[in-house]
C-alpha cells in the first residue's frame, strides 16, 4: 500500500497540554489529520493486526528532524484503519528529500514482512 499525503504542520504545531496536563492535538494538526483521513478514504484499507514494514519519505524544505512526522503519521494511520494499532510497525525506514516549498510532502508505504 503507497499513500501520498500533505507534510504535517511542525510538530510543535501538532498538540498543546491543557490546564489539567492532557495532550491534545491544535487545530493545524486536526486540520492535517482530517485532510489525511479524506485522502486515505480513496485507498483499500486492510486493519492489519501483523507485523508491518513502514517506509516513509518526507520532502521537505525545511531543517527538520526525520521523527517529527511520525507520531500524527501513525495516530492517523491507525485511525483510519490501515492497522489495528501501530504496535504492529516492525520496521521503519525514513528517507528525508530536500525540496522547495511547494513540493512538500510525505510518501508513506506499508507492507506486511513476510
């Protein structure tokens, strides 16, 4: 399964803790998450509950850290029900690509190890 999807704000812009401590997601990263969840719509999602190879490459133009993306990546991944819980990553390779502005985005692949 290959999936293409926007950048995810900065993970700074991702989530805030509210006045009793909970983490929450700001309203950027709600924003990418449903956009992604619209996107991954059009794809045959399969719920996997097997060991998983992920694969994600991140065109960006910034000085960005490879793991910022990672976190809403797999929250909505699951959330969307690509796989049962992101437990099931065995592997991950990240490829990061410097690029311009306009060409951001996120490449992600998911296979089962056989």
């Amino acid at each position: 399964m290959r999936i293409e999807l926007s950048k995810p704000v900065a993970l700074n812009a991702l989530y805030g803790t509210n006045k009793w401590g909970s983490k929450y997601i700001k309203k950027e990263g709600r924003r990418w998450q449903e956009e992604a969840l619209w996107a991954l719509k059009t794809h045959d999602l399969y719920n996997w509950a097997v060991p998983l190879r992920m694969e994600v490459e991140l065109y960006t133009c910034r000085h960005q850290d490879n793991d910022s993306c990672l976190k809403i990546l797999q929250d909505t991944l699951q959330l969307a029900g690509v796989y049962e819980d992101d437990y099931w990553i065995f592997e991950l390779n990240i490829k990061k690509f410097k690029v311009k502005k306009p060409e951001e985005k996120l490449v992600v692949e998911i296979d089962v190890i056989q």
